[in-house]
DNA sequence: TTTATATATGATTATATGATCATGTTTTGA
DNA sequence: TCAAAACATGATCATATAATCATATATAAA
C-alpha cells in the first residue's frame, strides 16, 4: 500500500533536523494510514454529524422515519432550512426518503448511522 | 427527562396539519434525544473529525505519538497550520501533548477516539 | 549570552457553509 | 381545474473557519 499511496512524499521544506530520527515512525504511521482519497471521504462523512441541525435530525431519525413537518416542529426550524439539510444528507446517503402523498418520510438509509451516534455519544459522557 | 428537557417546545407557526397524527411520534423521539446542550457538544466533537487535516492528524496520532514537525512531514503542511489545528485538537481534549526539550510530542489523549475512526471508517467501506 | 531550532499564536484573508427569502414542484381534495 | 398543503430548491447574505504571514516563546548548543 505505502508505495502506491502518494500520501507521504518527502519532508518538506520545513522539514525538522529530527526528521532522521522519526523517519522510520512517520514510514510506521503512512503504512497505517487510509489512503488520502478515504481520509477526505471519511472527513466528509464526519462533518455531515458536525453541525447541530444535522446531528438533531439524524439523531431523531435514528429513533425512528418522520416526515418533514414533524422534523420542523421537532426542532423549531423553518421547513426551508430542514429541507436543505435533508437533501444534504440524502445526498450522502445518510438518509432516504419515501413519498405517502403529499408527506415525505426520512428515515436512516443505514444502520451503521446509529453506531457512530453511540460511540461519540459514549465518549462524551464518559469525559464530564 | 421529556419533562425538564426544552428541546421541543411546541409546533411552530409552519406546523403542518399532519402533526395531530404525528404528535406521539415526536414526543417518542423527543424523549429519546439526548439534551440540547449535548448535542451541541457532540455536533462540536464530531466537527473535529470533519475536516481534512484535522483527521490525518487524529488518525496519525492513532498508530503512534508524533512531533510536530513529524506531522508537516506527513501532511507537507507548514508548521503553523499544523500547530494551529493541535491547538484546536488540545483545547477539545482530542489529543495531549509532552515536551522533549524543543521537540513537543502529540499523542491521542483517549482510547475511544480510534473507536469513532474505526466505526466512520467500517462505514465507509461497506458502502463501497 | 548569542544563535539556531522547534513550536505557538495573533492578525488577516479567502473560502465554505448554514439560514433565509422567494419561488417552483408535486399531490390531494374541492 | 383550481386551490391549498407539503416539500424542494435557487439566490443571497452573514458568519465561521482554515491557511498563511509575521512574529513571539522556549529550549539547546556554541
């Protein structure tokens, strides 16, 4: 993996006199590393659970499908603002969307979603 | 909880004509969501996660500690943009650090933080 | 005690992004 | 077929943020 992934080229021009010294740790951690193209990726996945909005809806879609008006009543929020943020996130398969007549149900296109509720959840409450 | 937790308050004025059939839905998922101010916490702890440079870091520093001149070397990144983000990741308790005369050294402050990676990451791949 | 190295940080700037407004689309019911 | 309800979406704007530059601090070595 390390030779075809161009992750790690060659210390920079701000390389440090260490460097020598760490080279075989930094070769170590480029090994272990995803490629860059899964780092970006996973960056986006992580930042669509960054935002307040986006994390209140999906953490009340983890419970169970709503349409878009509970979704607004749920958080207070302009059906404009919700709708954004759910295309936001049906775009990247966070969720999915069903259509019963006038009313659209989103629900969690994925049960892995929940995991990586539980997990960020679990960590926060184990710091306070 | 539902009781003392603000987080819904009431249909605002968009509330939809859908929401009498919907009410106990919302109330089931309002009781099940975390509180406000957790959540907030946890869309702030998974912002961390969501920017590129920010995750080469944290998963650099899941395989082993690193200097920050190691980490420039690694992301061929200038050493203040580096620093900066550590400062980021120190003050939101991501990672700790250690001084060895000039050299300051980076490591995961908490065991969990390579969960959050491995689930995002197991995520991913099963999608592929 | 100078000088160089490694890192930290304040200020600035360009870009990204989230909410809003206005309006478009789809479906139902009168 | 017309109107209203539920939702989607383009444009705009204000804010957030990440990288950079310049500079400060801390440590070691000469």
């Amino acid at each position: 993996m390390a030779e075809k992934n161009p992750f790690f080229t060659a210390a920079g021009d701000e390389g440090c006199a260490v460097y020598g010294i760490h080279e075989r740790a930094i070769r170590s951690v480029q090994d272990q590393m995803p490629w860059q193209e899964d780092l970006d990726k996973l960056a986006e996945f992580y930042r669509l659970f960054g935002d307040k909005t986006r994390l209140k809806i999906i953490w009340a879609l983890s419970v169970c499908e709503m349409c878009v008006c509970d979704l607004c009543a749920l958080l207070q929020m302009r059906q404009s603002a919700v709708s954004h943020q759910l295309r936001t996130l049906k775009l990247t398969r966070i969720v999915r969307s069903r259509r019963e007549g006038k009313v659209v149900f989103y629900a969690l296109d994925d049960d892995h979603i929940r995991n990586v509720l539980e997990v960020g959840y679990k960590h926060l409450k184990e710091r306070e």
